[in-house]
C-alpha cells in the first residue's frame, strides 16, 4: 500500500475536503453560487442510495456514471468543483463500500507497487495509461463545461497517481467502471476482485 498523502482529492472522498461552508440543506436554491453545483436531476432513490453507502449526502452530485450488479449505483461523478469553486479532481468516485472493501484488499496485496514496476518496462502500458489520464481529464473538462464551470488547470492531476503512477485502485477501477475499455490497471484490479455484490444489494 503506498502511505496516504494528506493532498485533497486523490481518490479521496468529497467528504475529506474542507467543508465549503455552504450549508447542505437549508440555504436556498438561489443562494447557490454561480461557480457550484447545479441542482442535481439524480433520482431521489439513487441519491438515498449514495447516501446509505457513504454515511453522509453526496455533494457535487451530478449522476450515476456506473451501476453494480445489485442495482444500487456504484460509481457517482462528481461537479469538478465544490460549491465554493475550488477544484475537485476526482470526478468519478466509487461508493460501494464493498466494492472499496475488496479493492482495499487487492491494494494490500502489493497489486500497485507490481504494477507500479511494470509502468517502467513496458512503454505499451505507460502509453496506454497516459491515454487513461488523457482520457480522464477530457471527460472531466467536459462535466466542467456541461456544468458551466470553468475547467480545471491543465497541470492538475486526473486521479489514482496517473499517467506515471499507480497510488490508488479505487479511483483507477471508479474509472474503469464509468468508462469501460479506457484504464488498463483499473480493467486488471476489476478482473482481480470477487463478485462483492453476490450477497444482495451492497447497503
Ligand atoms: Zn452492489
């Protein structure tokens, strides 16, 4: 497992950046900055879904980019900035908690420091992956342009420790999951993960 850096938002949960000060429920809809979080159009079940897997609401909701087996969203995307306006990297986010929980396992395994190794030797794969993180920072520009944002600095990171690194397999599989066929390592950590919704719906 690679230690844990205290940087905000790689791969980490909405819920471990600095709470914006924008109240969650009672400000009014007006109230809402330009530069937020538009009013989401996310089905009120899937946002109680959501709710349930990650123990608090979801801010900078703005879909279902992945759903499990089980029927419960397992991926979400994120508005690529908080309501204040400051930027938040990691637009797809896994909330399945045993889906995180299984992933963990892999992590400590040792999976992303062999992965890490191979980054090194094999120009095929780093190609492949620098594709991933180009293809990451697209999709998010987009989310940020849909969402009347501006979009964030072209020298921010994408997520997971890509395109050179491999730090995190939950943000790497969140993006496998919303956009099949773009990640080599999220595909591989996928391919390595038990059926974690085979005991019913996850939460
Ligand atoms: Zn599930």
């Amino acid at each position: 497992m690679d230690s844990p850096e205290p940087k905000p938002a790689e791969g980490a949960p909405p819920s471990d950046v600095p709470d914006s000060g924008v109240p969650e429920s009672d400000a009014p809809p007006s109230d809402v900055p330009d530069s937020g979080v538009p009013e989401t159009d996310v089905p009120e079940g899937d946002v109680e879904a959501v709710r349930r897997q990650l123990g608090r609401p979801p801010r900078g909701l703005r879909g279902v980019a992945h759903r499990c087996p089980c029927g419960n969203p397992d991926v979400v995307e994120t508005a690529p900035r908080l309501p204040d306006g400051s930027p938040f990297p990691t637009l797809y986010y896994l909330t399945c908690p045993r889906a995180a929980s299984a992933i963990g396992t892999l992590e400590g395994s040792g999976l992303m420091r062999e992965m890490q190794a191979r980054l090194a030797d094999d120009p095929e794969l780093a190609a492949s992956y620098q594709a991933a993180h180009d293809d990451y920072v697209a999709r998010r520009d987009k989310a940020a342009e849909d969402a009347g944002m501006e979009p964030l600095p072209r020298d921010m990171q994408s997520t997971g420790g890509m395109p050179s690194r491999v730090k995190c397999l939950h943000a790497l599989v969140a993006h496998e999951l919303a956009a099949p066929g773009t990640n080599p390592f999220g595909r591989e950590a996928l391919d390595a993960l038990p059926d974690w919704w085979s005991d019913g719906p996850c939460v």
